[in-house]
C-alpha cells in the first residue's frame, strides 16, 4: 500500500463527506478558536458540556494542532458539532497519556481538582503511540439523528485529519451504547477495546468507564481511499 494519499483523493472524499451532510441539511463551518467553539457547545440545549480535552482553559489547543467541526441547519442554528486534537506521544503511549491525566489537562495538578484519576486497560493502547489524533465532542441534534450522518460524522472528522496532521493513529473514546447500536461502525471505526478511559473528575461531576476505539495510519489511508 501506498504510504500517503493524494490531494486529488482527499478532495474528493471530503467533497463527498460534505454532500452526504448537506443532502440532510447541514452546512460545515471549522476553526480553531476554542473560546469560540466552548461559546457555541455551552449553548446547546441536550449536549452534556465539552470535556477539558477541548477547553482551552485546561488544555493548550494551538492552531494548527486542534480544530473543530459545526454543523448548522438551514435556519442556521447548530446541529451537529465534533473536534480533534494532535498528540505528540512518540516518548509515551497512549494508555500513559490517558492514564496520567494529561489527555484532559495540560497541567493536571493543577487543573483536576481533587479526587480526580483515570487509567486506561485496553491493552492495545500500549502500542498507540507517535503522532495520535484524538477525535471527540460528538454531538448530534436529535432531530437529525437516524439520518445516515454517523457516516458523514466519521468522514469528516478522517479527511480532515489526514490532511492537516497524517496522524500514526485517530481514536475515540466512547460510551458502550455506541458500540451496542453499530454507531463505532458507521463512523468508521475498525478497532475497539473496553475501559480504554475510566475517568473520575468529581469537580465536572464526570464518571466515564467508556470504550477505545481507533484506527491505524495504515487502516485511515484505506479508508480514505476506498470511500472516495
């Protein structure tokens, strides 16, 4: 297999990932103002409030190594927003970066809060390592849920992945549900492990144990490719 993929390939596919969520009404905006992005996510009546892996009171999401993605409806309110960050984990892994708190807080000392922990046992994420994208805040209006757009979620969020960073790896962590109902599958997700994050925040009233999922770079260029 080829080891990158070409400009040509990943136009066309974010061309077709915009038209599966324009087909269902959505047009895409992206940035990397996070004070923007906290701004809009906050106002959102039914999405559980933005992690601190995308707050940029508690963590350092410079341009260029985070972005994130809105949808908003004809009327131009939002109905769909998710983001991304780039990792630089190439001296650690992913189960240390996890475990150590470091994938929510720049500095955990003094950004956790007490009673705060979090570990990761999928055993897969020891070998999760070098430049990891991490893929998350997914949210979706309910009335635009069961449309189909678990695809054009997941699309988006590789295409643009690979065109800004060629990342090693892109995962995400999510809730077992999403396992359970096929969405992992629809987002495109190939690999996944349970209690990838069993986080305790108590100050955010967070008490996650939510599954690993992710591709490697190898899996994402198919990807890419083979959805164009």
């Amino acid at each position: 297999m080829q080891s990158n993929v070409t400009t040509l390939e990943i136009s066309k596919y974010l061309c077709a990932a915009e038209e599966l969520g324009r087909k269902s009404g959505l047009h895409i905006t992206t940035g990397d103002d996070f004070e923007e992005y906290v701004g809009i996510t906050s106002r959102l009546p039914g999405k559980s409030p933005t992690f601190p892996s995308f707050r940029p009171d508690c963590s350092d999401l410079l341009p260029g190594k985070a972005f994130w993605i809105v949808g908003r409806d004809p009327d131009g309110k939002v109905a769909h927003v998710q983001a991304l960050r780039l990792d630089h984990l190439s001296n650690t892994d992913l189960a240390e970066h996890l475990g150590s708190l470091r994938a929510w807080f720049a500095h955990p000392d003094l950004k956790a809060g007490p009673g705060s922990s979090s570990r990761c046992d999928a055993p897969a994420a020891r070998s999760i390592t070098g430049l990891v994208a991490y893929h998350g805040d997914i949210w979706l209006r309910e009335d635009f849920r069961g449309c189909g757009l678990a695809t054009f979620i997941g699309r988006m969020a590789f295409g643009l992945a690979w065109a800004k960073w060629s990342p090693d790896f892109i995962y995400a962590l999510v809730a077992g549900w999403n396992i359970e109902k096929g969405v992992v599958d629809r987002y495109g997700y190939l690999n996944r492990e349970p209690h990838g994050s069993v986080l305790h925040l108590p100050a955010l009233g967070i008490d996650d144990d939510e599954w690993l999922v992710w591709l490697t770079r190898g899996e994402l260029l198919k990807t890419l490719r083979t959805s164009a």
